[in-house]
C-alpha cells in the first residue's frame, strides 16, 4: 500500500490553522486561555460537574436540617404539653432517638434529666446531666442549666464537695453568679466554715448593681451578719448613703 501523499485532502486539512469560531472568540478572550480551555476541556467538565454536585448536596444537607430541626422541635413541644409524666419521657426519648443532631434532642435530654429529679431519682438524673454537660460546649445555654441542677442535687444529698466544684463554676456563668454564691454561702455555713460563707456573701453584696433586687440585697446583708461579718455597704454607691 503506497504511502498517504502529502498532498491528499486529509494531509492538507490537518496542515491548515483552526479558524473554527466559537463563543469564546465571541467573548473575545485571549488565545491562550481559549487554547487551555480545549486542551482541558474534558477535566474541566468534570470539575464543573463536580461543583454543581457538592453545591446540590450542600443545600439538600441544609434542607434535610432544618426540617429535622423543625420536626424534632414539634415533637418537643407536644411532650412538654402532655401531663403524664410516663408518656411525657417516652416521647422525650422518641425525640432523642429520632433527631439525634438537633437542639431538640439534647434540650430533651436534659427534660429527662428534670423528670428523674422531680421524681427523686438522683443518681439517673446525675448521669443524665453529665451527659449533657460532656457533650456541649462550655458556651452552650443549656450547661449551666444543666450545671445548676447538678449541684442542687448534690446538695440535697449533702454531697457538699461536689456541689461546691459545680457552684464555683457557676459564679462565671452569666446569670447564675448571685444563685452560685448564695448557694456557696450556705454550703459553706452548713460545714461550719463561716469565713468562706462570709466571703461568698460579702462579694455578692460589693457586685450588686444600684437596681439590685432590694429584698435579694436585705436578704444578704442578713446572711452576712448571721456569719459574723459587718453589715457593709457596696463601694458603687453614694458617699451620702453610706452613712
């Protein structure tokens, strides 16, 4: 078979520049890239497939969310209506169950945990606060929730140690700092340790704010000079009224 000439139609074709047009000579982009472009063509599109790909399952995972949210947070909301303590904890455990990953879940766990102490069955209402304080970040609202019921069981039961490392922690939790000392101020009293509970009540008193509850700030001045300390006065206030 002889050769293929040099000069046949396929030859002469092969040898003649690309002056196909398209929507990129259009658009007036520079050769190089329109030459990358169809040099790449393929993995490109397989790229642009990959993208649309995640884009969808992003906003389909987003989707799939907030209808278990939705769906967990209805479920709550018909326990915390029904009377029926019995029935109130099998559809709390319905809810945990089912939407695990929501903040339904956990605010149930947490529900459960309240129902345990209510009933007086402290050691699985301790274990199922722990729970939901060990899974939660510390910034997390329901923690001290959790935290504050913790150590009023620990007290109740005079299990003062652990309730005075739980109380402590307390006083930097934002609204829970004048209960947590409060709270300390009595623990310490009820272990005849006057000076600690004499401390916990006088910085409670020296960080009341002038709007201060009047019966809360009554109530400690009481508690402080039942502990043998001095009936002081907050330095924030007027130099007239301390008097």
């Amino acid at each position: 078979m002889s050769a293929q000439s040099l000069f046949s139609k396929k030859s002469i074709e092969s040898q003649q520049p690309d002056t196909r047009t398209g929507l990129m000579e259009e658009l007036n982009l520079p050769p190089g890239m329109i030459a990358f472009v169809r040099k790449n063509a393929r993995n490109l599109q397989i790229g642009l497939i990959s993208f649309v790909v995640l884009v969808l399952a992003w906003v389909f995972y987003d989707y799939y969310t907030e209808l278990q949210e939705n769906k967990g947070a209805s479920l709550l909301a018909s326990a915390m209506q029904t009377e029926s303590l019995d029935e109130r904890a099998w559809v709390l455990e319905n809810v945990i169950s089912d939407y695990s990953r929501t903040e339904a879940a956990r605010w149930s766990k947490l529900e459960l945990a309240h129902l345990d102490y209510q009933e007086g069955r402290f050691d699985a209402a301790v274990t199922k606060y722990e729970e939901v304080i060990a899974r939660l970040s510390a910034d997390n609202s329901l923690v001290p929730l959790a935290r504050m019921n913790l150590a009023q069981i620990y007290e109740e039961t005079a299990q003062y140690d652990q309730a005075i490392a739980q109380y402590i922690l307390l006083k930097k939790s934002i609204g829970f700092g004048d209960e947590a000392r409060l709270a300390l101020g009595r623990i310490y009293t009820a272990k005849d340790q006057t000076a600690q509970a004499r401390k916990e009540y006088e910085e409670l008193l020296a960080g009341m704010e002038d709007e201060a509850d009047p019966l809360l700030r009554s109530r400690v001045k009481a508690l402080l000079i039942s502990s043998g300390g001095e009936n002081i006065i907050p330095a924030s206030q007027p130099e007239e009224n301390k008097k």
